[in-house]
C-alpha cells in the first residue's frame, strides 16, 4: 500500500465544513479529474481533450513532485460530500512573495445541471478554499478568472465575498464568438501587514 501524497507546506492534508471535505489530491483521483474536464471544456482554459497518457505524465512530472516543495506553484484538493467525490480544484499560479493565488474550482459534470446544487457546493468549496489560503498559509488574495457566459457560477463567488476587479473584454473565443474574462477577488482581512 502507497503512502497517502501530502503537502508539505500544509500542516494538515484534509479540511472538513459540515458534510463537505477537501483532501490532497490522490492518484486515485486522477482519471476521474480528467474525464471531468474533457467533458466541460468550454469553462475551462483547455482547448483539447486531455488524453490519459498526458494526465499521467502531468501528475508524475508537475503535481507529485511539487508536493515536496515548501513553495509549490499549485495545492491541489479533490472535493468531497458525505465522502463521496464530487469536485475537485484549489490554489493555482501561487504567488508566495505576494501572498495570493488564483482559485481554480470544477464540480463533478453530472452535478452542474442544477444551480441550487451548484451553488450550496460551490459554496462550500469556497469556504474551505478561504479558510486553507488565509488561516493556513496566511495569503492576502484569492482571485479567480471567469468566462462571462458563466452568470450562476459568477452570482455564487460575488455572494461568497468576491469583488468584481475588472473585465478582460473579448478575451476568449468560445464556440466562435468573443467572450469577456471577468476577475473577481477576495482579501484576508485580517492580513493587511506586508
């Protein structure tokens, strides 16, 4: 049996709120992760299926070894509710001199039909994603990047704290029309300290 993959720059590798967790993403988790963002292209900074050799290749060569860093460039969770896997996501492009990262955030595809659902999720992610990045690592921003075509997705960050910063205008092509990237953040309140 393999050792459970941790962060080292995490004192702890799982988050609990109510019913929902996050823990260290696992190898087990990989395959699952992939076939969600495959199926859901059209949100995320992809443009191509992502094969299973790739997915293999990216864990073993990028995300495993960053695990050993005291300042990796990604700390990424898989997202649970009532132990079951229904999400994954975390803090991307970390910035450790500047104390902020980018909030990168995908729910299982067969729970992003419904927006009541999405919403309480997302939520949670959320909640958990502020308490590892300002309790945890004591950052000073999260931020995100969202297509505008995202309306629901966009109401749930705004309700959770996230300011609007600004609008990136025609910043993607998405199914032949330009589309605008919207920037929302968040700021630790209780880290306003260089």
């Amino acid at each position: 049996m393999s050792l459970r993959k941790q962060y080292l720059c995490l004192a702890q590798n799982q988050f609990t709120l109510g019913n929902y967790a996050i823990s260290t993403i696992q190898p087990q988790d990989i395959e699952v992760i992939r076939n969600w963002r495959n199926a859901q292209m059209t949100v995320l900074r992809q443009s191509s299926p992502i094969e299973y050799s790739q997915q293999v290749e990216y864990y073993s060569s990028v995300i495993w070894p960053s695990m050993e860093q005291c300042n990796p460039d990604n700390i990424l969770f898989t997202f649970f509710d009532n132990n079951k896997r229904i999400g994954y996501g975390g803090l991307v492009h970390i910035s450790w001199q500047d104390k902020r990262a980018e909030m990168s955030f995908l729910l299982d595809s067969d729970l992003t039909g419904n927006d009541k659902e999405y919403g309480k999720h997302f939520t949670a992610f959320i909640q958990l994603m502020l308490t590892v990045a300002f309790e945890h690592l004591n950052f000073h921003k999260l931020f995100t990047e969202t297509y505008a075509t995202r309306v629901h997705h966009i109401s749930v960050l705004e309700s959770c704290g996230l300011v609007l910063e600004g609008t990136m205008r025609d910043h993607i092509i998405l199914e032949n029309k330009y589309v605008d990237s919207l920037l929302h953040s968040v700021l630790n309140n209780n880290n306003s300290n260089v």
